[in-house]
C-alpha cells in the first residue's frame, strides 16, 4: 500500500514508514535516545530528501520528548531554570539554523551539507561511543578497578553571569548552558535531531549536573526547541510533510513501548556497544553514498 508525500513529492509504501517509526521507537525505548541522528538518515535512503527528512521529522522528536518529560515532571526531576536557559540558546541556534538551512537550500547546497554533517558527526560519536562502551565493558570484568572520584567544579565555576540552579544543585555561569543550548540549536535546524545525545554529556561533564535531573531537563529543552525548530521550517522552508510525520509517529509510540520492555533485558554495557555499532553503520553508508558513482547521471531538478 503505496502513500503519496505531498511536500516530498514521492510515493513510499506505509509499511515501509511504519516500520521505520517502529524501529526508531524501538531503538529510543532501549537506548533512551530521541532517534532523530537515526531516522535522517535512514528517510535519506528510501528517497525522501534531505530538506524534507530534517524538517518533517521533529515531529517524533517532540512527541517522544514530550512523553518523557511528564514522566520526569512527576518524579520532580526537571530543572526549570537550567531547562529555560538551556532552551533560550536553543532558540537563538535554531532561529540561525533555519536561516542557514535556507539560505544554503536557495543556493542547492542543503542535501550535501546535511549529508556530510551527518557523515562526520555520526562517525565521530560512534567512534566515541563505542571505545566508551568497550572500556566499560572491561572496567566490569575488572575487580581491581576503582573508579577515580569526580571533581565537582570545573573552568565554568570561574565565569561571570552566575545564576543559583537549586534543582540540580549548581551555582555557575550562565554563559555555558547557553552556548550549549545554541550549538544543540543550530544542529537541530540543519540536522534534524533532537540533540540529546549531545546535550546529556555536556550537561553532565561541562556544567556537572547531577545524572537525576540531566535526562528531565533535557527532555524539557528540547520539547519546546524541537516545536520552535519544525514550525520555523513550515514556515521559511515549506518542509515539513505532515502526512510523513504523522505515519512515523504512529510508529514511533508502538516502537518505544517495544523498546522499553527488550532494553530493561538485556545488560547496559552490551546495549551501547550495540548502538555505537549501528551509528558507525549509517555514517559508513551515507559517506560511501557521496562517494561512489550514481546509477543515473542525470535527474530533473526544480
């Protein structure tokens, strides 16, 4: 059963959507990733274009992000202020993102850009990920391992514009959190993600945010970022696919409660391994696809 995209402009069966928003749910419920660094670029391969694929599915992103937050909220995990100034860099970063985005779309530059961010950025955080989940894994079988203690201030104590954040327990500069949030913005805009699997280490090494607020105020940050970031491309770039996002959604909410029951089985050291894996994957197809030659040397272009 064939769908036709109307902002795509291409037809693409619905079990072949539903599965992708299945398995990004899956793979957000077992990891507790957004999945928006996952689904780009697998749209990419089935031909949806880039432009569409990154402004179309901030829509999953917001719903999952959502559903986890009121979690969090129930649980009194969620730092406010920490999440607002975090949010007030995320929509400056995104607001130039979408600038950028559609000024390089004007210029026919948008696809390669996306493509090779996602090239180099997964590849990067792949590459990390998997080197982190291999020590990790070696530290467990390790009984003689000792794990050294963590400072509790770091160069962003000594920065001006201090703000007290009783929730996580913090009184820093309020200069860090929003730089963090207009870099994660800015990424949000041309990449399409949700940026947490940049947001949490940062929240955690750079800010030293205590691990029981970080997943909550981030989840908070990029709920209303990721809202902010899909109506700016409705808006200035015309590309967000409603039919598209509403297919992978529904996807995604039964991928997640999948995701959720397999990921409390299976051991959390071989979970990242397994995730790093398949990260370095997708950059490893998508930099063979700037690469090789084309089938077809030749398409219509508007």
């Amino acid at each position: 059963m064939q769908v036709y995209l109307p902002i795509a402009e291409i037809s693409v069966g619905i079990p072949i959507l539903l599965g992708l928003g299945t398995l990004v749910g899956i793979l957000s419920g077992m990891f507790g990733v957004g999945g928006g660094f996952i689904l780009t670029p697998l749209l990419f391969m089935i031909g949806v274009p880039p432009a569409v694929a990154v402004g179309t599915q901030g829509n999953l992103i917001v719903a999952s992000s959502f559903s986890g937050m009121l979690a969090h909220l129930k649980r009194k995990t969620v730092d406010y202020r920490m999440g607002l100034v975090l949010l007030g860099g995320g929509l400056v970063g995104s607001a130039m993102g979408v600038q950028l985005f559609k000024l390089l779309n004007e210029l026919g530059q948008v696809d390669l850009l996306v493509n090779l961010s996602y090239v180099f950025l997964l590849g990067i955080i792949g590459a990390l990920m998997l080197i982190e989940a291999i020590n990790a894994y070696r530290r467990r079988n390790d009984t003689d391992y000792k794990p050294a203690p963590r400072k509790h201030h770091s160069w962003v104590h000594g920065w001006p514009v201090k703000m007290k954040f009783r929730t996580s327990k913090l009184y820093i500069s309020a200069i860090p959190p929003f730089g963090i949030g207009v870099i994660v913005g800015v990424l949000s805009a041309i990449m399409g993600v949700g940026g947490g699997f940049l947001m949490l280490p940062a929240m955690i090494y750079i800010l030293g945010m205590p691990t029981k607020v970080v997943v909550g105020t981030s989840l908070f940050q990029i709920t209303f970022m990721s809202s902010f970031t899909t109506v700016m491309h409705a808006i200035e770039n015309q590309t967000v696919d409603m039919v598209l996002g509403t297919i992978l959604l529904l996807g995604g909410v039964i991928g997640a409660q999948i995701g959720t029951r397999i990921g409390a089985k299976l051991n959390a050291d071989t979970l990242r391994i397994l995730l790093s894996l398949l990260v370095l994957a997708i950059s490893i197809k998508l930099a063979f696809g700037l690469v090789l030659v084309p089938d077809e040397f030749y398409g219509l272009f508007k």
